[in-house]
C-alpha cells in the first residue's frame, strides 16, 4: 500500500506532470513516473509494504483478521504518520485525504473517522477508481505497483534448496493467468504446499491442496482442546 502527498498550492504543478492510475500505464511508463515522482521536491509518499506471509498469518488466526481489515489498518497506520509528520514546526495540517474504496465506501469512511478523529470527517473522499480520478491517488497507485514489481522481481526464495531451481514465471498472480496457473503446479509440494511467496490464505492455493490430497497434520494438543471446549 502507497500513500502519496503534496502541499495544495503545489497541486496544479504536480497534476500537469501527466502520470495516471498506474492500471492504464505501461510498465516503461510506470516506471518513468515512478522516478520523476520520487525526484519532486514537493511530492511525499509513505509505504506499507505487507508479505504473504504477514497476511497469511492475520487470515489464518483463530479470529481471523479480513482482507479488508488488514487494508484498512493499513491506510490507518499510513495516515496516523503523514499527519505526525513535522512541518513547520508543527504537525501536518491535512487538508484532504482521497482513497481508493475497499468494499462499501460509507462504511470505510466510518472507520477511518474512528480511527483518525472526527476533525478528519470532512476530509475524505472515498470512491471506486479513485486512482483514477484523482492525481494524488493515480501517484500513490504507481509507486506502489513499481515497488512491488520490484519486489517480485529480485525475489530470492529463502526455501531455495528445497525447490529444485523453480523459477519466478508465476505471471500476473491471478489464476485465470495462464502462467500462474501452470507455476501453481510446479509450485505445490504435499507436504509443504507453496513457498512462502505465496499467500496460503489466497483461496487459490487452499482449494488447489484440498483437491491435490495435501497432507493434514492434526496434533495431539488440537484434539485435547477440542474434547474440553478451549479456545
């Protein structure tokens, strides 16, 4: 997640830089952007970066934590630093936040007001395809693919030697990918299932072991709380 901004009186500036929602730009173009975003003076930006591993576990907990949650705290966490970010001597004066609608756009209003203080409830604007719409949001949008791009490209799986060379052609990361379809495959282990660069709370992934036989483990201990109602 990416979180992008810049003082008012120099947004017009910033605007006629021409970049867009990064869903409609190249990966050149992106990565163009990426760089003259960076190098502006007045252009600030904040990144929450989340592993597959780190969704996995808040997924796969007990109580499990939504995907929709994890965004939310995500921008909160974002939010909460821009705003105690020094200026002037004095803690940012937040004008207008724009984001990107997770889910019901009135119900992550109400969460983000929760969370930052009633004075930020005029301040949002939450909408479909805001990336799109507004310039502040299109800039976080593109920093935030080219870094994970980035990411994915220097990977280096930490269970290299157990994976006899798999490659990192997995494609878009979506299953109806062709790519990633087939590299799921090469991917799966029986015991293991994927490497850790996969989400196991990704439905893909669960229904792909339950339909390939994955070995369940069941330890003594989780039959022991189930006899005795613990949680």
């Amino acid at each position: 997640y990416c979180a992008a901004f810049w003082p008012v009186r120099k947004n017009e500036e910033i605007c006629k830089m021409g970049f867009d929602d990064s869903k409609q730009l190249k990966e050149g173009q992106r990565e163009g952007f990426f760089d003259d975003i960076r190098r502006h003076p007045s252009i600030g930006y904040i990144i929450e970066e989340l592993d597959s591993v780190t969704i996995s576990k808040e997924m796969l907990r007990a109580n499990p934590i939504s995907l929709n949650l994890i965004s939310y705290n995500s921008v909160i966490r974002m939010l909460e630093k821009i705003r105690d970010l020094p200026c002037d001597g004095k803690e940012m004066n937040v004008t207008d936040v724009y984001v990107d609608t997770v889910g019901d756009p009135e119900h992550y209003k109400s969460i983000l007001v929760r969370a930052m203080g009633n004075d930020f409830a005029d301040k949002f604007t939450i909408e479909k395809k805001a990336d799109a719409t507004y310039k502040v949001v299109g800039a976080a949008s593109i920093i935030a693919k080219v870094t994970r791009d980035r990411i994915l490209h220097d990977w280096d799986y930490p269970e290299h030697s157990a994976l006899n060379g798999l490659d990192k052609n997995f494609g878009s990361g979506y299953p109806g990918d062709e790519n990633c379809a087939n590299w799921i495959q090469r991917a799966y282990h029986p015991v293991f299932g994927f490497p850790s660069i996969v989400r196991f709370s990704w439905g893909t992934a669960r229904e792909y072991m339950t339909k390939n036989d994955a070995i369940n483990l069941e330890w003594e201990c989780d039959e022991e709380d189930s006899q005795s109602g613990a949680l």
